[in-house]
C-alpha cells in the first residue's frame, strides 16, 4: 500500500478511494512546525499530527484543509504521554473533497465547512479606518499597491526629480 515518494503524485490524484476502519477524515486547525499540525476530527475533538516527510517537498497543507489521518496507535499514545496521536495518511485535494462530501464517509460536523480551492489564495483582509473609504481610489475596492523596495527607481522618475531640484535653485 505504501507508494512512497516516487508514486505519490499518482496516489494523490485518485479520485475513488475508501477509508479503511483504522482511518478517519479531519481538518487542519493550525500549523504547529517540525511536521506536526493540529486537527479536529470527525467528533470535533482537537489533536497532533504527525505530517510525514515524505509529503514536506511536493504537497503543502495550510488552514482549513481536509486530510486523512490513520489513528491506529491513538490509546498508546495517550497512555505514554505523547501528545502527537495520529499521523497524516492523505492530503484530499479540493475534487476529492467535493465528492467525498456527497458520500456517507463524510463527517457530519463537516458538513457546513466549503473546500479551500487550490487555485485561489487566502483572502486579503481590508481595513478601513472610522468606516471612512477613501473616495480616490477607483481600483474596485482592492487593496493598494505596495512599493516594491528590490527596484531602483525607473529613469524617467530620477529625471523629474533633478529637473525640480535644479528649477527650484534657479528662481
């Protein structure tokens, strides 16, 4: 069953897989580092994971996403005190989710919960100060752009600035 790095593109993009009795689906509450993230499971109860290495350089999980954990050596970890009780089986991709939700295996708590398409980034908070909209901006409300300090200026900026500084000495 164990594909390995070599395989793990192709295992991620089956569509039909079946959760076996020792596996269950939660959710990425929060990236904790050195491959541990914490999860919800299907009884909304919060835990450690271990995300293994052989995931760290082609799939990437962030907040909200939805994998497979195997929780086969769950009782004796709590028993010795560890606080990391399952291990990350699979990471369900926006597609599996979307018909994995029409399933039975899909958790009831999970049922409200929208999947995180790949494709779009995490949304831009906006912050409006006093509830005050600045009435220049005609860019559809986006956010404005930032500098980007890596550049030097273009010619054409440096030449209206030397050609001020040299009016304003003149008169």
């Amino acid at each position: 069953m164990n594909r390995g790095r070599r395989n793990l593109k192709q295992a991620a993009s089956e569509q039909d897989f079946t959760l076996e009795e020792c596996q269950s689906i939660a959710q990425v509450v929060s990236l904790r580092g050195s491959n541990q993230i914490e999860i919800m499971d299907a009884k909304g109860e919060n835990s450690l994971a271990l995300f293994p290495a052989k995931f760290r350089e082609s799939m990437w999980i962030r907040r909200g996403s939805f994998v497979v954990i195997d929780h086969t050596g769950k009782e004796k970890a709590q028993e010795s005190g560890s606080k990391v009780t399952s291990i990350v089986c699979k990471v369900l991709f926006f597609e599996q989710v979307r018909l994995l939700q029409k399933s039975p295996e899909w958790p009831e708590i999970f049922k409200d919960t929208k999947p995180i398409p790949a494709d779009k980034s995490s949304p831009i908070e906006q912050h409006e100060d006093d509830g005050e909209i600045d009435s220049s901006d005609d860019d559809d409300g986006m956010p404005p752009l930032e500098a980007n300090t890596n550049r030097l200026r273009p010619f054409g900026v440096q030449c209206d600035a030397e050609t001020d500084s040299g009016s304003d000495s003149d008169s």
